[in-house]
C-alpha cells in the first residue's frame, strides 16, 4: 500500500530506455532509508547497535528490509517485536526488472 514516485531524472532515463510496463524489483540501499510515523510498516526482528547508528533488521509484508539508522536521529530504542514505519526518497530507489535482474535505468 506504500506509494513512492521516482525522481524526474530517474523517470527520464526509463523513458529514454523505452522501458515498458512490467512488474520490478525495488532496491533501496539501508542508509537511504527514514524511519518516520508513516510509510512501509515492518516488525523488527532485530536490533544491531553498531556505534553511530542502529541496523535494524526487519520484516516488511514478507520481505527481510535492513534499516540504518544514525544514532543522532534516533527517537527511542528498538527492540525484538517493535512495529517501525520507513519510507524512502524516490531519488533512492533502483528499479530492476524481475525477469532480468538488471537495473532498468542503464
């Protein structure tokens, strides 16, 4: 149910590619992501303190989701069984296709 636009220059190097309709698979590296009020709700299975910031492991509507988040802009700890919210930038969000692998933008 999470709904995220791409970046205007992500959108024009797809159009340039002549990218068609299909299903993909979404790549966001763990540091591109927020964790917020809203967004992608995910249970953490576990928290990994890692000096200045926390990995947090967790399940997103069945998919394992790796989060860091920076010690600084924590709000609260996490612990085993905690819902968290993320979301991501659509500049940060890599698009492959599901039956190739490869990334679509290149």
């Amino acid at each position: 149910g999470y709904r995220q636009e791409l970046s205007p220059d992500k959108e024009e190097r797809l159009l340039n590619h002549d990218v068609q309709s299909q299903e993909i698979t979404l790549g966001v590296r763990p540091e591109h992501t927020d964790v917020n009020d809203e967004g992608v709700a995910a249970r953490v299975d576990v928290a990994e303190m890692m000096g200045s910031s926390v990995h947090l492991h967790v399940n997103a509507e069945g998919h394992d989701v790796i989060i860091i988040v920076p010690t600084v802009d924590m709000k609260g700890n996490y612990e085993m069984g905690d819902t968290v919210h993320f979301s991501f930038d659509g500049k940060v969000a890599h698009v492959f296709s599901k039956e190739t692998e490869k990334n679509l933008e290149f």
